[in-house]
C-alpha cells in the first residue's frame, strides 16, 4: 500500500512545457504532481456524472429497413406499433386505385312500380280523360306518382354516380404510410362525411322547383290544387277566377302547397269510397308523394286493389309481375315517408371495398424506421462512456495546468504581500555587553511564534482558494454536461411550443385623410413607391380618380398622391399586378355600372397613367381576378359578366394590353355569379377559375388545363336557403388542398368547404361568427403567427373579430379589438404595415374622414 500511495503522490503525467518556459525542473515536477492529482479527481468525478446520467436517461435509438415489403411491415406494425414510422414516397394518390364505392338502391327503384312500362300496365285501363273521375279520387293521381317515383329513381342513380365518380377521382394525400387499421378508420370518416353532401344537388333541384311552383301558383293539369269557380261572362271582359282548394285541417293549397288528405278510390254508382292504405293526395302529385309512404307496395291485397279498379279483369292475370316489395332486411320501414327516402337518395346502404394492399403499392414507402426507447442499456452505456471520455480526457489535459498555475501565482502572490518586514519590537541600542542574556530569549521567543501564526493563515488560506478553484472547476464540468445533454431538448420543446402562436393584442393608429377625400372607395395595399413599405391606392368619390396613401412604416401615411381625376367612376374594384412586366406595381381598376376595366402603368414612385380601359361587359360586372392562363409569365385577367351568367377569360399581352376577344365560360342559367377567385383546385400546376353563383346557391369551378382550354363548370352547392355573397380560398386543414370560405346575406355564421384534390368540394361546417356582419367580406391570414389560416370578417356590432383555425377543421370564434367608427364601413384590409412580421388589420369608414391601422403586438 505504501509503494501505491508513494507511486500516486509522485504521479506526474505533465511535462515542463505545460507549465512555461521559465521555470525550473524541480517546481515544474511539483505543479506537475498537483496538476495530475486534480485531473485525476476531475476526470473520475466526470465520469461519475456522465456515468449517471447515461442510466438515467432514456436512450432513443432509431432502426431503418430499406423497401419493406408489405409482409414486414405488418410484422413490424405489430411489434412495434406507432412508433413505426414509413414516408411515402409518393403521397397523393386518387380514390380509384385502392377503394370503390356502390350504393345500394331501395327495393321500390328496380321494381316495376319504377318503370315506364310497369306504370303503363298498371295504368292501362284509366281514362285519358281524368275529369271523368272525382276530383278526389286516385286515379287521378296514379300516373303521375308513378312517373314520378321512376323519375326520383333515375335522378338518384345519376346523382350517386356524379358523386362516386368525383369522390374516386379525387387525392387522398398521406405523408406517412397508414397502418390497415387507420386506413379503413380514415377512409370511412371521409367517406361518412362525404356521403351526408350526396343528396345535396338533388334535393336543392327539387327544393326550388316546388318553391317556383309554389310561388308563381300554378294552377295542376289535375285540378288539384285550385280550381275555377264561374264561366266566362262578358267575352270582352274575360277572366277565370279560380279558388284554392282545402284539404285535411282546413289547409289551403293557396297559402301551402303541402296540403294532403288520404287517398281513395271514389265509386258513384253505388258511391262507395275505398281508402289506399298509406298513400295521399293533394295540391299537387309531387307534394302529395312526397307525403305518402310505401306501405301499400308492401302489401299484396292493397297491390291487388290498386289493379281492380285501374286494369279490366281479363287484364289483370297478365300482371303478375307486380308482386309487393320484400320486408327481409329492410333499412327504412314501411310507413317510412317518402320524401324521407328522396332526402337519402332511396339509398338503403354503401358497399364500399379497400384494399389496403394496393394502398401500400400507392405509398410505395422506400424506408420504415421506429424509435426505440430503452432507460438501462449497458453496452450503450459503455459506448458512451467510450466516446465522452476522450474528449473530457483533452479538456483536463489543457485546463489542468492552467488552473495549478493560476493558483500558485496568486498563493506566491499572497505570500509575498504577507512577509513584508516590519518592526515588531522597539530595541534600544546598548553595549553588548549589558544586554541580559534572558531578555533577549523572550524578546525573539514572539517572533517565531508570529512567524509561525503566518505560516499556518497562508496554508490554510491556500488550502481554501484551492478547495473554491476545485469546487468552480467541478461546477463548470457540471453546467457544461447539463447544457449539451439538458438543454438542447427544452430548446426544442421551446421551439416546438410556438406553433400555438400568440394571443391577438392590437395598438391603434389613427391618421386623418382629409376632407377633400370624405369617402375612401375599394382600397388595395401594396408597396407603390419602392421603399418597402406598405402604401394605399384606393378610389376617391369626389374627383372620380384614384389616389395613393404613401405608408411611413409605423401604422401611418405621411402624404398624399392624386393620380388620376375625372375618367373613373363608379369603382367596384381594384387590383395590384405587373401588367407590363417592368417590376413595377401597377393596378387594373373595374368600373361597377359601365363594365369597363381600365389598366393604370405605374412610374414606380407612387404615381400613376392611364394607359389602357375596355369594356369587358355589355352590361355591369360585378368582379374580376387575375389568372396565369398558360406558361406565358403574362397576367390574364377573369370577368364576371353576371348579368347573362358569363365569365369572360381576356389574354395579356405583356404590354398591359388585353385581347378584345375573351375565351367565355358559362355558369348555369340564373345562377348570377357574383365573385371570382383564382386557385389550382385539381393539383395539376395550372391556376383554375373558381365562380360564386349568387342565385344558383353553389361554387362553380373550372378546371384549366394549362392550353387556354377549361371544362365544363364543376358545381359543388353552398348552404341550402341561403344565398352566397362572398368566398375565399385558403387551406385550412393542411392537406394542401384548396378549400372555400363563403359567407351569406344578413347570416351570423360562415361555411368551410374542404376541397377533394379534383375541382369538387365536399360538405360545408358552419361556424358561428356571433352577431350578423354589416358586411359580409372575407379575409383569409394567419392573424396569431401559428402557422395556419385563420378567417376575417366585417364588423359585428362594435369589435372586429376572427375565426381563428388549428389547421385541423376547427375554428374558434376571437375578438380581435373594438371599432371607433359607429356606422358602417365600406372596407377592412390586412397587411404588414409597421415590418415586424405580424399581419395588422386596416379598418377604414365610408364617411369618416380619418381611418384606424390596428397593429398586432402578438404577445
């Protein structure tokens, strides 16, 4: 034991150059000796920690497999569950390629009843001549339900069929490779949500011809719903007057026309009434329909009744096809009503197929990977340790000396200031000889013990500066692990953290605009001078021109450019883009009541000349937009004509000049579209035109296919009841698919309509927006920096608020900040307008002569 503590003591691992070049061989070995004794320390005491902290801390490991094939990867799946992680190497595929849907049609639709020659058969022996039956009585009714029972079925099976054929064509996009189990989950939730839009075409069809029936009281070729009450008179004064019939409960087909009363069949000789159990009729055969069940189909003596009094007797035995309708496994029961079954499309049930196989063809994934998280792992362990140990070796092989040499410095410097001579007795000079021998012993005897009190404060002083020094050297190896394994993962938690975004807190600047210009009218924002700050050109009433708000960058303008005077009126719109290609801003400005748009060249200093205008319109227009056609990097330019339903496709010519003659596309007849929007809504790279058909109650979209050619308008229905004012496109579930924002007239909520991938849209969610808007426009931002757009809309009460999204479907309703301005305002815009990076709101009166800028602090 002594020969290993002699052997420690007199370790020295350093050599004298480590301690500089000045100093002798023999001081250099002791720093030496203390040098080794404190890396030793601090290198066991770091390994100690590591050592600990490894055990402690779970270890991730990650483990590729290169193209697994499908049997793998289920096996892995099952092992290692959601940690398995496999990208896909392509991650949009259509519906087609691993799934097909069918619907299942009610009994009643491939059934005689159904058809054109079953109803003929069954309608035979019936009087052409229907007056000659009562006026309540069936048989006037008979054909016409059945014509139009087989005409609902053909409706359905078309209406299925457009949706299957849209839905399979559409993408479905998948980052990742979905396990079998959350493929079938994903595929039904969208199937389920897509199957509640199915009906929707056929039913606003319906829905309007009753209402246009109903509203216009057209009299029924049956007489069924008013009927005339005098002969013609005076044959030059000749009018009919009719009175509304009256069914069950005193309902009057004149005030509704759902009025209905059991159907029967009425015998005069005898009078003899016979009731048809389930059926009805009324003001109308298709309201009556609508009211009755199938009751009667199922049952073979009502079937039977039916064919006695509308087939002659030696016909009725050639009528054995007309067998009732089966109860086995039936969906809807038999008293169901009918107009129930129209609303599903008599669809009873979805056979849908996934073959989850050609799926993972689809996916192709090139590699899987799975995270693996062990706590205690020896190997791992001793690995680690391997690798920190030299590098923790190096940095105690260069600070080592370091250290030993700055404490010894101070300790010879501390030591010099402490032995400075200094009288410490007072002696009297005298002959030696009369000096007592016993004096001079006690008067040397405190010196040594002075002396000595010295020695021992310097060494224990020593002894403390060492231990600090030791302690600090211990506290920075410690802070220096703790931050390169501690703090980088909070780092990344704290980056992580602020995709959440921060809360909307806004700071008001007003500016005064003057009274010259009272009335602001459709401003745009962009940068018009090229100072990268955000400026205003909006059109001013009182001059009938255009002027520009120059922006200082702090949320105000510090002056005022008039542009144009006196050549345009009645502006609707504007729009910034670079019509002559020169990397100016120039504006293409739309006037409402003339159909004319002209196109002002900007000098690139906030000024403005006309240099073009056309009338796009025979009549009014109401919007425009700007489109790439083609790959010709000129802007083309979209219409609206909404007067005789037409959108009108102008090329550029790159000079700011537009062909005269358009490429026009046709919306449905009376379906007024009303705004325009540019978007690539089937993925293909070419921006498509997507149109708000205002009376028609849909979104029209065509699909361009990159050759100046689009097809025919994919219509997707909007809110049923309501009528569309305004729409935007953005993404709002991050599928990186278009979707649509449409707000109504005199309407508290706003729809969301997720796009498919192939130019059709899916079923809207509504989302309340508190109060009704004084107006009704849309802006689509991300207001709270979270990575995901969010909804503006107007003024609801006195607050500006904001449909703020998770990119996920859901949106909250916020308020953003209260308005000073008590009447209504003609427009709100967005922009960064003080350069921080946050999206601000503009919101400008349509008297006021001055307007608020709300900066968002985002906090």
């Amino acid at each position: 034991m002594s020969y290993v503590y002699t052997t420690l003591t007199n370790l020295n691992i350093f050599l004298i150059r480590d301690f500089g070049s000045n100093i002798d061989r023999r001081k250099a070995k002791r720093l030496g000796q203390w040098a080794t004794r404190l890396y030793l320390v601090s290198f066991a005491v770091g390994l100690v920690i590591l050592t600990l902290h490894t055990i402690i801390r779970p270890q991730e490991f990650t483990k590729d497999f290169d193209g697994p094939p499908l049997d793998l990867y289920t096996k892995l799946f099952k092992r290692y569950g959601t940690q398995l992680k496999c990208p896909c190497s392509s991650i949009a595929s259509t519906y087609n390629q691993f799934m097909n849907i069918e619907a299942r049609f009610h009994e009643i639709c491939s059934s005689p009843f159904a058809s054109t020659q079953g109803r003929l058969n069954l309608t035979v022996d019936v009087v052409a001549n229907l007056s000659m039956y009562n006026e309540r009585d069936y048989r006037r009714f008979l054909s016409a339900h059945l014509q139009f029972l087989e005409g609902l079925c053909q409706l359905s099976h078309k209406t299925v069929n457009i949706f299957t054929r849209q839905f399979l064509s559409s993408l479905f996009v998948t980052n990742e490779l979905l396990s079998e189990m959350n493929f079938e989950q994903r595929l039904n939730l969208t199937i389920d949500q897509s199957k509640l839009n199915v009906p929707t075409t056929l039913t606003h069809l319906l829905y309007l011809i009753r209402m246009i029936n109903n509203g216009n009281a057209f009299i029924s070729t049956y007489g069924t719903n008013f009927e005339y009450i005098h002969p013609w008179e005076d044959i030059y004064n000749t009018y009919t007057p009719t009175q509304a019939m009256i069914y069950d409960n005193n309902c009057s087909c004149g005030l509704y026309s759902n009025c209905t009363t059991q159907a029967n069949f009425i015998l005069t000789n005898p009078t003899k009434i016979i009731p048809i159990k389930g059926l009805k009729i009324g003001c109308t055969p298709s309201e009556s329909f609508r009211a009755s069940t199938l009751e009667c189909f199922y049952n073979e003596s009502c079937i039977n009744l039916i064919k006695q009094y509308t087939i002659k007797a030696n016909r009725i035995n050639n009528t054995s096809v007309f067998e009732p309708l089966s109860t086995q496994n039936i969906s809807f029961s038999i008293n169901t009503p009918i107009a129930k079954l129209i609303d599903n499309l008599f669809i009873t049930d979805w056979n849908i197929t996934m073959n989850y196989t050609s799926y993972f063809e689809q996916c192709f994934p090139l590699s899987c990977s799975y995270n693996n998280i062990q706590r205690f792992n020896v190997f791992h362990i001793i690995a680690t340790l391997l690798g920190l140990q030299g590098g923790l070796a190096l940095v105690l092989e260069w600070i080592c000396p370091k250290i030993i040499r700055i404490i010894v410095k101070i300790y010879e410097y501390r030591k010099k200031r402490r032995n400075v001579v200094q009288p410490v007795f007072t002696v009297e000079t005298m002959p030696i000889e009369n000096i007592d021998n016993s004096v001079s012993i006690l008067e040397l005897t405190p010196m040594n013990e002075t002396f000595q009190r010295n020695s021992t404060s310097n060494f224990q002083c020593s002894f403390k500066f060492a231990a600090i020094c030791m302690l600090l050297l211990f506290i920075v190896e410690g802070l220096v692990l703790f931050s390169i394994n501690i703090v980088r993962p909070e780092n990344n938690q704290v980056s992580s953290t602020a995709e959440f975004g921060c809360s909307l807190k806004y700071q008001r600047v007003s500016s005064a605009i003057g009274t010259f210009q009272s009335r602001i009218n459709q401003p745009v924002i962009a940068d018009f001078n090229g100072d990268n700050l955000l400026d205003i050109a909006f059109g001013s009433y009182d001059i009938n021109g255009m002027s520009v708000l120059v922006g200082s960058g702090n949320g105000s303008f510090k002056s005022h450019m008039i542009s144009i005077r006196n050549t345009l009126p009645a502006i609707s719109k504007m729009i910034v883009g670079d019509f002559d290609n020169d990397n100016h801003l120039d504006l293409a400005v739309q006037s409402k009541w003339f159909g004319t748009i002209h196109i002002l060249l900007a000098y690139g200093d906030g000024t403005f000349r006309m240099h073009f205008n056309k009338r796009f319109c025979t009549l009014n227009s109401l919007d425009f937009a700007l489109i790439h056609v083609d790959n010709d990097t000129y802007l083309d330019m979209v219409v609206v004509c909404s007067v005789v339903n037409a959108i009108g496709v102008y090329f550029g010519n790159g000079r700011g000049e537009y062909f005269i003659h358009p490429l026009t596309l046709f919306a449905n007849d009376n379906s007024y579209p009303l705004r325009v929007a540019v978007a690539d809504f089937n993925c293909d790279n070419f921006e498509d035109i997507a149109v708000l058909n205002h009376y028609g109650q849909n979104i029209g979209i065509f699909i361009n296919d990159g050759a100046r050619n689009f097809k025919a308008q994919i219509t997707s229905f909007t809110r049923k009841e309501k009528f569309p004012s305004y729409f935007a496109i953005g993404d709002f579930n991050n599928d990186t698919l278009p979707d649509v924002a449409v707000s109504y007239n005199c309407s508290n909520f706003i729809d969301v309509i997720f796009g498919f991938g192939n130019g059709s849209l899916g079923n809207s969610t509504m989302f309340q927006i508190g109060e009704e808007p004084v107006v009704d426009q849309i802006i689509v931002d991300d207001f709270n920096g979270d990575g995901n757009l969010d909804i503006g809309f107007g003024k609801t009460g006195q607050t500006i608020n904001l449909l703020i999204g998770d990119g996920h479907r859901n949106f909250t309703l916020r308020t953003a900040f209260p308005i000073s301005f008590s009447g209504a305002f003609a427009w709100t815009g967005v922009g960064d307008f003080n350069g921080d990076g946050f999206v601000d709101i503009i919101n400008v009166d349509l008297n006021s002569t001055s307007q608020d800028v709300f900066l968002n602090v985002c906090k």
